[in-house]
C-alpha cells in the first residue's frame, strides 16, 4: 500500500499585526488592502479626493484597522498619512526600495496586499518622521531654498544682458546684487549712459577704484537688453520680497517649536512683559536645549536647517551609531560567503547630511580639534572620504549634545589628541631605528 506523501506546502508566517492594512499611493487613486476576514470586498479604489480620504478612515475603522502602511511616493501620501493620522492610526511610511515584490506582474492591487501582508508580519520599519511643527518648518524652509535659487537664475539673466552690451560691471565688482551693483543697475536703466556719473555710485568698500569700474561699463547700450535687465531686476526683487516674507513666517513656525529649555518665570517678573528682538541664535538654543554654534563648522543658519530636517527629539533613534546609518554615514557593508562585497556608504538624499558633509569642508583650515581630525583623514583616506568621516563624527557629536543637554567642550578631544600624537612618536622612533637612526628632541641638549 502506497503511503500518502506529506505535503510540503511551507508553514505561514506568524501574523504579528492583524489589524494591518496596505495602501498603494497615487496621484489621483489609492488601492487600499485589508486582511480577507475583515470585510466581503477587501481590497477597494478611492479617489484621492478629500471627503473621499474620510471614507477610507471611515471604512478602515469599520473593518478594525489599526495600523496602516504606505510608501512614500512623491508627495502624494501627505494628505492621506495626515487625515489617517489624525483619526488614531498608526501611520508606516515605508522606503519603496524595502518593499520590493518579486520580479514578475506588477499591479496597484498586488502592490497594496504586498505592503499588506509585508506589514502584517511585521517586516515594515516606519521612516523617521518628526513631530507637525519641526515639518511645518522643514516645508517652509524647502520652500524658501527654491525661491533663492530662483532669485540666483535671474541674477545669471541680469549677468547675461550686461554681457550682451559688453558691460563687465559683474567682472570688477564681486556681487552685482549688492549696494555698487544695484545702484549702478538702477541708474543705467534711469537712463544714465556717462561711466564717470556711474561709477561715483560707487560704495567705499569696493576695492575697484573709480577709474576701473568707469571703465567697465563703456558698452554697446542695445533696447532688447536693456528690456531683458529691467525684467530680471524686477523678478530678482520680487523674489527677494518672497524670501523676507518666508523668513517672516519661519520665524513663526520656529517660536511654535516646543522649548527644552523653558524657566517658569521668577517671582515679582512680569510674564507679559515685551517680547525681545528675533534673535536665530536664542531660539535655536531655546528649542535644542544646547547651544550647537559651539560646534566647529556649524553655523545658525545650518542649524536652522538641521531643526527642520530632523527636529529637537531623536528618542525615535536608540543612539548615535543609529542616527549617524539613518544619515548615511555609515559603511553599508555587504557580505557574502564570509567575503565582504561592497563597503561603500548607501546613496541617501538627506539634506541634514548634504549639510554636515559641508559643514566637515568647512573644517579644512580650523585649528580646533575636529580641524585636525579632517587634515588626518585626509591624508590617510583621501579627500571624499575624510568630509564623510568628519560628517560621521559630527552627527555623532550633534546626536550626544541634543540627547544629554551638554554643551560642546572641546578639551573633550585633548585626550584622543595626545593618544594620536604618542602614536606618531612612537611610529617616528621604530621608523628612525629600523634606518638606523636616533630621534632627539630639540629641548635636549645632547653631549
């Protein structure tokens, strides 16, 4: 008698999540995903719509849903994670690349119950997301870096009539957008041809002399450029008027940032006394808790940017090894068979590391201890990977002094400095000795 063959049928994956649903983010359509228990037609289209998204929340609660996942497309999901967000789901915003399907037929519903049973057995990992009032800042000053690089390509348009006429103004003087340049742009679009009246509206501080800057605007003065310069100066201002209007209202949004550092006021002291000046430096310091300026290479305005990107809060990354991998960073290293494959960083498009890869350039010429810790990486390793490796030690440095309150102290070094400088000395006197040498320091006096 023939016996009956096991079946080899592998065992399911434990559910982790029961209550997870997926959804496949579009433009225009959202494919939702719910377990098959929870409703007769589980997975279902909606209009990206507003009332619609309420009917999603709506029927994702009738059907028990808890958690939800979706990937970060483009900027599509932000209304749909806000929405569920706000009616108690636990939103996943999920990297496209760490929910990829096996290669074969690709649609919005098999995408949706991929995300959907992914998240339902617990291989999804949420990207950092920081609290609605560092992303209100974060938008904002996106917004205001595209509107300054809108406002440079109508300078390059303002450059470029000038040398159509063969005015070499942009030549002698350093910035064409400052005090000389717009005063001289002003004057020759009033009608104002003689070179010598031009450039008597020259500021004390140009180091071009008169003569020189005279010099440089003897020019063919032609109607179609003078036309294109008065339009590229119009749209610069009316970009410059933008670019005050969005500081104004990132002033705003920063004072709206929960302090770490908030002291009731002492008895006998007036709470509605005037506000102070807007200084960037003390409401950074008021938000972070710590003052980061302290740091080499880090300015108010880069912080200003970091506070956007990441926020005053990393509790959400266990500790700096894990910021610093969040940031790219790190080695991504790849092994196989015992061999090690790739060791490069991942490609990560973070402004927060873009801006401590140059805040690490910014440290060339620093005699401070992270000054002389970039110049040793540099010749050790190369140039590119001496600015990742000072960026890595300042993410690490920024992670400690944000998550403990500490300010920055640069004696903190001097021990790793002395250790390093023991080490070349030791290195110098093996190197002496195996040539057949002896190294005596200038502070003896050999017999």
């Amino acid at each position: 008698m023939a016996r009956k063959r096991k079946s080899k049928t592998p065992a399911a994956m434990p559910v982790m999540r029961a209550d997870a649903a997926g959804i496949d983010v579009g433009a225009t359509e959202l494919f939702v995903a719910v377990p098959v228990d929870r409703d007769a037609e589980p997975v279902r289209s909606f209009p990206t719509f507003t009332q619609d998204l309420y009917a999603l929340a709506a029927w994702l609660q009738r059907c028990g849903i808890k958690t939800v996942a979706m990937e970060s497309t483009s900027v599509y999901w932000i209304p749909v994670f806000q929405i569920l967000e706000a009616r108690g789901f636990e939103v996943y915003l999920v990297n496209a690349r760490h929910v990829k399907n096996v290669p074969g037929r690709k649609t919005d519903v098999s995408d949706c119950q991929w995300l959907q049973f992914l998240h339902s057995v617990g291989l999804l990992r949420a990207s950092f997301r920081p609290e609605q009032a560092v992303c209100s800042v974060r938008s904002l000053l996106r917004h205001r870096e595209s509107l300054v690089q809108r406002a440079g390509t109508h300078v390059h348009h303002m450059q470029k009539a000038l040398d159509q006429m063969n005015l070499r103004l942009h030549h002698v003087i350093s910035d064409i957008t400052g005090v000389t340049g717009l005063a001289i742009v002003d004057a020759v679009l009033a009608g104002e041809r003689d070179p010598m009246v031009l450039a008597k509206l020259r500021h004390q501080r140009i180091k071009a002399t008169e003569e020189t800057i005279a010099k440089s605007l003897v020019g063919d003065y032609r109607a179609e450029h003078i036309f294109t310069l008065r339009q590229s100066l119009f749209a610069y201002r009316s970009y410059e008027k933008l670019i005050a209007d969005c500081g104004g209202e990132i002033q705003r949004a920063l004072e709206e940032i929960d302090s770490k550092n908030d002291a009731p006021p002492t008895e006998g002291e007036n709470a509605n006394a005037e506000k102070e000046p807007f200084q960037l430096s003390q409401e950074l310091e008021r938000i972070l808790g710590v003052d980061l300026t302290e740091v080499p290479g880090l300015g108010p305005l880069n912080i200003q940017i970091l506070i956007g990107e990441i926020g005053p809060d990393l509790t959400k990354f266990p500790n700096a090894s894990a910021f610093a991998s969040w940031l790219g960073l790190c080695p991504a290293n790849e092994v196989s068979g015992g061999a090690i494959l790739r060791t490069r960083t991942r490609k990560v498009n973070s402004r927060a590391a873009k801006l401590l890869r140059l805040a690490a350039q910014t440290l060339y010429r620093s005699e401070t201890a992270l000054g002389h810790f970039y110049r040793r990486m540099r010749a050790k390793l190369g140039g590119p990977k001496a600015v990742t490796a000072t960026a890595h030690k300042l993410s690490r440095i920024i992670y400690h002094l944000i998550t403990t309150g500490q300010s920055y102290d640069e004696t903190v070094f001097a021990q790793q400095q002395a250790r390093y400088r023991k080490y070349q000395e030791a290195k110098l006197h093996s190197k002496a000795r195996e040539f057949g040498f002896q190294l005596i320091p200038l502070t003896a006096n050999p017999e």
